[in-house]
C-alpha cells in the first residue's frame, strides 16, 4: 500500500468558504498529483450541528459539488460521503474503548465550542474519536491540517498507539501536513477566524447578491473617504491578498494610506467583491453545470465508496480480530 492522505470537510452548512478553500482545499488539489489521496464528507460529525435531515442532506450534495467545482479530481482522488462506509462507526467506538477520558477533555475545539453555547452532549465531547476513526480506517499515514487543527491528529496518534500497545499493530501513526505559508487565520467579515460557526464566512458558492451583501457588511473602523487608512491587519486588504494580484493588491495599500483622493472602504470592498467574482469564475461555472446535473456528482461517490471499500474491510477484520469480535454476514434464503 503506498503513501495515503486523508482529509475532509463537515457539511455543517451548504457552501466551502474562504477560510476552507485556502486554508485546506488549495493544498488538497496539490496532493492529489501525488496520489493515495482521499478525500470525504464528514456527514456524521455534521449531526452535533445539524438536526434537520433534509438539511444535512442538501449541505451533503453541496459540499460535494464544491469539492468538484473547486478542482477535487475522482479520477485523482477518493471522493466520498462518510455514511457510505458506516463502519466508521464501529471503529469509533472500539477506539473509544481505548481513548482516555483526560485526553478529550484537553481538547480545545470541545472547550471552545462550549464556550460558544454548543450543548455539551456526548457527540460534541467525543468528536475527536470519530475524526480519528475515520483518518485510521483508511490506514491513512498524513493528514493536511491547518495549525489549528493540528491537535486533532496529535489525538489521532495517540489513540492509534494506545490501540497497538493494547491489542495489535493495526494502525501507521499518521503525521499532521502543516504546509509552509499557509495563513494561519483567514478572516471572516468580522475579522476573526473565518468559521461556519461564529456566522462570518464567505461562501465561495452564493450568489453573487448573498456574496456582496457580506462583502458589503464586513467591519471596518470609522476613518471617512477621504481620511487616510492603515492596510496592516485590515480585514478588507487581508481578503483581498488572497484574490488579487501583487501589482493589484500594492494598489489597493497605496490608496487606502493616501489622503483626500476619494477612496473609502466602500470602494475597497467593491474590490473585494469583483475579483472574488474574478478569482472563482471559473470554478462558479462548473458548479452551476454540476447543480444541473446531479447523477453526475451521485455517481462519482458511488465510485468513491466503491474505491475505498477494500481498505476499509482489510482495516475492519484487522481490528475485529485484534480485538476478538467478528462480524457475520447473514443472508436470507
């Protein structure tokens, strides 16, 4: 078996935003040239957000048609949902088995989202386990991760060992891929960390009405149009480092520190707006034609689960045998 990569994303609403694209997805289509990528939906964590099935199942399609839009490649890489190899599940909970209290308690996505008002239910707390599953199911040997993120695979390794100590050599110890220059934080319209969560994000999908209408809300200070404006730390010029170019982002910098030229935020955020619309074109393009033709996308996760399915079963009957338990495939007559 040669190098695998794993990583996903969870649907926990309908579009990939800025944050997602360069954060991860960027990196991600980098990989798949050097194969054993994989790729999947993280549909099941969705469910400590999402509580609506017909919800959970729009965001499920959505994401995937970003992932292809975006440039994911099912001829380069595994695209999958993560409820088409439900024994994740299973795996989660025999992991579970081994996972000390203390190390999920340590875990700073779980404090921080209480901190928000998430409820503080079961699924939530043992996040990381599931994550962990689905990164050793796949006997995946690195995760892209951002620096944030990067706890959740030091988790990963320690339950994967914990296993192996326990019971069996089962699982390679995956290492986190932290790629040089990636931005540690892309900021939302807020100015902090671009999240699904905290409602600043900027889907790379929506309309163009829904796009500017947030282009159009993101917080600045009260300098006036013809005031001078400092571009370091500035929510609008951060954005637009990320979509335009050098020469174009040196412009923007000169004008926001000159004075009484006319040039307010809101000529910068019109900026902003165009050459996101500029930058994604393309990308807007394929997905509006996947949206049409949703057998296409259906058919690329079929062939997704079916490519993953090997993998999955040799990790299964190696850690159902480790562990002493079997499972039994009952037909009827």
């Amino acid at each position: 078996m040669g190098l695998i990569t794993l990583s996903g994303l969870t649907p926990s609403n309908s579009g990939i935003h800025l944050g997602n694209y360069f954060g991860a997805v960027r990196q991600w289509i980098d990989l798949q040239d050097q194969g054993g990528a994989h790729y999947f939906i993280a549909s099941y964590h969705a469910l400590t957000t999402v509580r609506s099935a017909e919800v959970l199942s729009s965001n499920i399609s959505g994401i995937a048609m970003d992932y292809l839009a975006l440039g994911l490649d099912p001829e380069k890489a595994v695209i999958y949902r993560q409820e088409d190899v439900p024994e994740v599940c299973e795996l989660s909970w025999i992991l579970s088995t081994v996972t000390p209290m203390g190390l999920l308690e340590r875990c700073h996505a779980y404090k921080d989202k209480v901190a928000q008002g998430l409820s503080a239910d079961h699924g939530l707390f043992a996040y990381p386990v599931l994550m962990a599953a689905d990164i050793l199911i796949v006997r995946s040997h690195r995760v892209p991760v951002g620096q944030d993120q990067k706890q959740h695979v030091e988790v990963t390794r320690d339950i994967a060992g914990k296993f192996n100590q326990t019971f069996a050599e089962v699982f390679p110890i995956p290492e986190p891929l932290i790629f040089e220059g990636q931005a540690a934080k892309v900021p939302g319209i807020d100015g902090q960390k671009m999240s699904k969560s905290y409602g600043n994000d900027l889907c790379i999908f929506d309309s163009e009405k829904k796009l500017k209408k947030k282009v159009m809300s993101i917080v600045t200070d009260s300098q006036g149009v013809e005031d001078p404006k400092n571009p370091e730390g500035n929510t609008i010029c951060d954005l637009y480092k990320l979509v335009a170019t050098e020469d174009q982002v040196a412009e923007m910098d000169d004008k926001m520190r000159a004075t009484g030229i006319g040039y307010g935020y809101g000529h910068a955020k019109q900026q902003l707006f165009d050459s996101l619309l500029e930058y994604f074109a393309d990308a807007r393009t394929r997905r509006a034609k996947l949206e049409a033709d949703p057998e296409q996308v259906e058919e690329i996760l079929h062939e997704g689960a079916r490519r993953v399915r090997p993998v999955i079963e040799e990790t299964m009957d190696a850690v159902r045998s480790a562990v002493g338990v079997r499972s039994t495939h009952l037909t009827r007559d």
